[in-house]
C-alpha cells in the first residue's frame, strides 16, 4: 500500500481534551478552510489550516460533544450534538 504523511497536527492548549468528531468548514470572510473539532470537554474549536491557528472556541454544551453537521449550503453554520442532549445552531 501507499505510504501517508502527515501534512498538520494539532495539539490542543487541554491536555486532557480527547477529540471525537471533526468536520470541514468555511470562514465567511476570507474563504479559508476551518476544521471544525470538538470532543470530551465539550467544546467546539474552529483551526484556521492555512495559516496554522485556533480561530474560534464555541463553548456552551454542559457534557461531551459527539457529532458536528455543517450546513452545506451556509458552510459557516453548524450544528453540535452533544451528550448533555443537546443540539446547538
């Protein structure tokens, strides 16, 4: 098989953050590409992947994150589901 390389790691600032789902998105402002990444401290973090950085937390779930759907044809809106049971827009 195809040998892969690792182009970017992220490393979040929590040692104990533990990721369980992530999702690509846009910046509405300058079209970059934003991974979207959230998991067990229920937290949604947006990475700038082109120039390398943290963007933007969204916090307000009470309990880990486990699914993220962006909106296709917004591709800056997002949903968060969340096992506190909620869904976040």
């Amino acid at each position: 098989g195809g040998a892969m390389t690792v182009l970017q790691a992220y490393v979040d600032e929590d040692k104990n953050e533990s990721f369980f789902v992530c999702k690509w998105s846009i910046d509405e402002g300058s079209g970059a590409a934003l991974l979207l990444v959230a998991g067990s401290n229920g937290v949604v973090r947006a990475l700038d992947v082109s120039r390398q950085q943290l963007m933007h937390t969204f916090a307000g779930h009470g309990n880990s994150v486990n699914d993220l759907a962006v909106l296709h044809k917004k591709p800056e809106m997002f949903l968060s589901a969340s096992k506190d049971t909620s869904i976040r827009l």
